[in-house]
C-alpha cells in the first residue's frame, strides 16, 4: 500500500529510510475519511478543503496535505524544506504535510505512485457511454486479474489521481475513465495514469458548450490514443466517423468495434428485449458466439463490444469474458421504479445529450404499454443546442404516446414532435420538476411505462421519487 515514505519521496525527492506508517486511502472530502487515510485540502471557488482539516483528524485522518500555514493549529512538517536529520523518526500523528501547491502534490504523488506499480492501465474516454463502458470492461478483467477503478466521477485532473493513490500493489488492472473539458487535459491525464489500452466509446456534442464544436471534442479525445506506446491497443468505434480515422494518430495497434463486418469485434442479429436485457450474434475472426447480457437497450451492444475487445486485447478467453458480460449491471445510473398507481418509471435522470436521450427513447420503445416521456431541457449543447433538441422532438413523436417537456429549451422538443406529427392534445410543456410530477400524477396508470430524462441541473431526479412517495 502507499506509504508516507512514497509521499514524501514523490514530493522532496527524498526517501525517509525509517518511514513506515501506511496511507490506507486518499480522500478530498472529509466526510469519506477513514482511519490512517491521507486528507488533500483544495481551494475551490466556494469550498476550502483547509476548512475540514480538524474534521478529517477527527475521523480518523493521519495525514492532510495542506498549501497554507497550519502550524498554530495542529503539527506540521513542511516539504518544502529539507527534511530533519534524523528523517520521520517519532513524527507524531496527526501531521499536516505543508506544500506549494496541493493539487500540483496530488498530482505528483500520482505520478509516482503508478509509475512505482507493476500495473496495466485500459484508459476509456469519449462523449457518451465512458462510466458504463468503464464498469463493464472492469468486470470482465476482474474474471482473471485484480482490477481497479475510478469510482463515480473520478475522471479528471483530482479524481483521477486520487484513484491512482488508491491502487496498492496487488492491483494488475486498473480501468480510468477521462474526461474532457479543454485541450491538452487528457493528455494531462494520461501522462499521469500511462494507459497501455485506449478506448473511445463516441464522439458528440454533449458539453459542447464548453468543450467546443465536434471537431475539438474529436481533437481533444483523440489526446488518448496518441497517447499510446506502440506495444498497446487502441480500441476504436468503427461505426462513428469521429472516431475510425484516429487510426491515423496512433502507433499502437488498432482493434475496431462496432456493427459492421469491416470492424474486428462486431455484432448483428440485435434484439432488445426490454428490460431483460438485449441479445445478438457477436463476431470475431472466424468465431461466432450468441450472446444475452443484461444491459438496457439496443445501443448497449456497443458497451458489449467494447468489453469484448479489451477482454480480447488482454488474452482472456471467451469463457472470462462472457461470464463478465453476463455478471454485468444491467444499466449504470439508471433506475427502474414502481409508481403509487402502478406504472413503470424508467429515471434515466443522471444527465442528458441528445446521444443518450436517443438511447433513451429507443429503450422506451422495446417496452409495452402506453410510453410516456418526460424530457428535460439538455443543457451545454452550445452551437448545437437547437439541432439536438430537434432531433430529440422527431424521435419522440415516433415513439411516445404522451410527451411532457421540462424548462425553455425543452420547448423545442415539444415544436418539433408536434411538428412531426404528435397530437397536440399529447403535448404538455411545463417550467418545472414540481409542475411535471403534478401532471404525472394526474394521468399515469398501472399500464403505463414512464421515461424521465434530463439535464443534471434541470433536477429532473426528484419526478421518480416524489411519485414514489405518493404510494407510501
């Protein structure tokens, strides 16, 4: 496990000879402490982690990393000076471990961790589909190999390196999602990490707003497989034209999936079957294998398929990997739900790009009884904030029996599915979460199959619940 003595050496490029006291975790939020972890307290723009520091010791903290003088309230020993003669000998716990600049000592502790590992990176980006790409891949390594993960969100330039200081050195596999804001971030990210895999999932406009049109996004992502030794893999989406030519950019080698037979993993004959699952025919080479997995909607076979390919890429044999694909969650971040009169609510509600609405909606129409969706505004879509709403509204009208759009944008859903043939008598357009679930409650029955999907800031999470709270 990580000790005080890798801390420090990462740090002041100096090893504590007599060191031994063990980091058990690494945290930035004094609430997750557990005894013997390390507390990182950053400067946010509303919350200061030196704040919590106190709070942290107090649950069990033996270490904080802090970039302001603590010393009037609690011991410290500052990295910025040489280190005392007689190294860490009798250092008295709890310690503040006094640095420049914490996030910069996050990340340096980082880098030398993993670079001290004997452990295989699979690093995953793309615009949609990276967290329940990153479980599953992580589930069919764990069928041979000791794997770890970045939980939750954990994909950026905190996150990801608070999951590298959490690997300890029985770990063999670690599966890191990364994100993607502005340019030169993943590269960032994957200097830190060094993945010898790269996966992209897709290219499309969600964050757009702050990421840039889709030929930046592309640019931005690509950062990953450029990023690649020529011993590695990249696995590409062949389906998506963003992402096939970054073969080009890459001198590792290349194994596209996808639903063509050009792609190296690819699959046909897909049929979802609601909410058992989905099944196809998945190709590789000569081999042909049937598959059922138990992942919501047509569009997971790509998840599949991705799976497969790492699993490939890392000599597993099918029996491993189809026994990952199998043990798999069925859909990460959504939930299936009974309302108080009986209908089925499906609360996609974690966020929302037209990428994921249209998944969505196509999940919606594999289900039976009357469809009703309720379709919160997508926020971030920049330059593509009306196309993408658009988009959305035609596919509604094709698959929805009723439609009720939440917030301003959202009412380019409602135009555009009335547009394409909706009844207006099936169109409600409210302002809020509240007024949704009011006219919810006034209309859904025990037939009746409920998809609730938006934006995170549109707190299109709180439908599924108040309508829950209703049959108590």
């Amino acid at each position: 496990m990580l000790r005080l003595a890798d801390v420090v050496e990462a740090l002041t490029g100096q090893r504590p000879a007599t060191e031994t006291h063990v980091i058990t975790q690494a945290v930035i939020d004094s609430r997750t402490t557990i005894p013997g972890c390390l507390f990182v307290a950053l400067k946010g723009e509303r919350v200061d982690g030196h704040d919590f520091i106190g709070h942290a010791f107090d649950q069990g903290a033996d270490f904080a990393l802090v970039e302001k003088d603590m010393s009037a309230k609690f011991r410290q020993l500052d990295l910025r000076l040489p280190l005392p003669e007689d190294g860490l000998e009798g250092l008295d716990l709890p310690v503040c471990l006094r640095v420049e600049n914490t996030l910069n000592a996050l990340q340096e502790a980082a880098r030398f961790w993993r670079n001290k590992l004997d452990v295989k990176v699979i690093g995953i980006t793309g615009s949609v589909g990276k967290s329940t790409t990153k479980e599953m891949i992580a589930g069919v390594l764990s069928y041979r190999y000791p794997t770890h993960k970045n939980e939750g969100n954990y994909n950026n330039e905190i996150g990801l390196p608070l999951t590298i200081l959490n690997l300890t050195e029985g770990h063999r596999r670690a599966v890191l999602e990364m994100g993607f804001y502005v340019p030169g971030e993943i590269s960032f990210l994957c200097e830190i990490a060094r993945p010898s895999i790269g996966v992209i999932t897709n290219i499309g406009t969600v964050h757009a707003e702050r990421a840039g049109s889709q030929e930046e996004i592309a640019a931005g992502k690509s950062e990953l497989v450029q990023a690649l030794p020529e011993d590695g893999v990249a696995i590409l989406n062949y389906d998506d034209p963003w992402v096939r030519p970054m073969a080009q950019m890459t001198a590792a080698r290349v194994m596209y999936y996808g639903l063509e037979p050009h792609a190296d993993v690819w699959a046909d004959q897909i049929e979802g079957l609601g909410l058992e699952g989905i099944r196809f025919r998945l190709h590789y080479g000569n081999e042909v294998l049937h598959l059922r997995v138990p992942m919501l909607g047509r569009h997971s076979v790509h998840t599949a398929l991705r799976a497969s390919a790492v699993g490939l890429a890392e000599g597993l044999a099918w029996e491993e990997i189809i026994s990952g694909l199998r043990s798999g969650h069925m859909q990460l971040r959504l939930m299936v739900v009974r309302s108080a009169s009986g209908a089925l609510l499906v609360d996609d509600t974690y966020n929302a790009s037209p990428q994921s609405t249209m998944a969505a909606l196509n999940l919606l129409e594999e289900l039976d009884g009357r469809k009703i969706a309720v379709l919160g505004d997508m926020l971030e879509l920049g330059q593509y904030e009306r196309q993408g709403h658009e988009m959305i509204g035609i596919r509604s009208a094709e698959v929805a029996d009723v439609l009720i759009t939440v917030g301003q944008r959202a009412r380019v859903i409602a135009r555009a599915a009335r547009e394409a043939g909706l009844d207006n008598a099936y169109i409600t357009s409210v302002e809020n979460t509240q007024l949704a679930t009011e006219v919810l409650a006034e209309i859904i029955g025990p037939e009746d199959v409920v998809l609730i999907k938006g934006s995170r800031g549109m707190q299109m999470d709180t439908i599924a619940p108040a309508l829950e709270m209703k049959h108590e």
